[in-house]
C-alpha cells in the first residue's frame, strides 16, 4: 500500500511504515488505557471508588445516562449488565494489547472498528458535528492500519503471521 502512495520511494515508504506504527501504537495505548483506567480506577475518568475491580460499572454511567437518539433504549437496557461489563472490559484490553503488539491486525482493526461504531451510535447525534465525531475517525484509522501491515513495524506482526494457525486462517492475521 505505502509503495503504490509514495511512488516506490524507499525514504517515503520507510517514514510512512514507521507513521503508521506510531499511530497504532498511540490508539493501541488509548484502548489499554481506558481499560486500565476503568478496571482500577486509576482516577482520570473513573475514580478508585466506582473501579470495576471495586465493584463498579464500566458501562453504567455512560450507556445508562449518555445515551441519546434512536439507540437510547437498547443502550440503556444493557448499560450495567454484568454480561456486557465482561464483553466491554474484554474488547478494550485484546484490542489495546494486540495493537500495541502489532498482532492479530485484522481481528483487533476489525473489533476495534466495531466497538468504537457502537460508542458513536450511543450519542446520536454527535454533540459538536450533524453526524461526524472521532469515533468514526477511530474506526476508519484502524482499517487502514490493519490492510497496510502496520504491526510489522515497531511490532510482532512479522513473526505473528509466521505462526501455522495465523497462516491457515487469514483473519488472525
């Protein structure tokens, strides 16, 4: 992909392998942070008090109350179930973890893509655009990290692709 952009340049597709990495690795970081943060209450969104390693809610306070537009019900109904507490919690840490590792692109771009699509769908619309937020920037940004190879540089996706399993089905990979 970076070959056909950059015209073959060596220089350029070297810089653009390397941008690349560091953009997975920033929204790799901003996965496993929201994770941390809500699993331990490390107090910049959720406070020790309210951690889900304290018994709090990682989904509560936001599908139970942000929840706005044509998906407030089905939101709201799930927010706080411990089912969907698991599924959150479990997503934000494999999609941090494997883009941080540059494993499993397609999987975490894929999962990625969907539950950041799901948050945009919780505050229909958007507060500050008719129908655009970072949500979808998110979830575009990650398609386009996992169809350009982006965990082979400054990650393990080289090594992870040489795996039999990750050979034989294309989606781990």
């Amino acid at each position: 992909m970076a070959r056909a952009a950059t015209g073959g340049d060596p220089r350029v597709n070297a810089t653009v392998r390397y941008l690349l990495a560091g953009i997975r690795l920033a929204l790799g970081w901003i996965f496993l942070w929201a994770f941390l943060d809500k699993a331990f209450g490390l107090g910049h969104d959720t406070t020790a008090a309210k951690s889900w390693v304290n018994g709090g809610s990682p989904t509560k306070g936001f599908l139970g109350s942000a929840a706005t537009g044509p998906f407030a019900g089905f939101y709201h109904s799930i927010a706080g179930v411990a089912l969907t507490d698991v599924l959150f919690m479990g997503a934000l840490l494999a999609i941090g973890v494997a883009l941080l590792l540059g494993v499993a692109m397609r999987l975490a771009a894929g999962a990625g893509a969907l539950l950041t699509l799901m948050m945009w769908t919780v505050v229909l619309p958007p507060a500050n655009n008719p129908f655009m937020d970072d949500h979808l920037v998110y979830a575009a940004v990650l398609v386009v990290l996992a169809l350009s190879g982006a965990g082979d540089t400054l990650g393990l996706g080289t090594f992870w692709a040489r795996i039999p399993l990750v050979r034989r089905t294309g989606w781990l990979k």
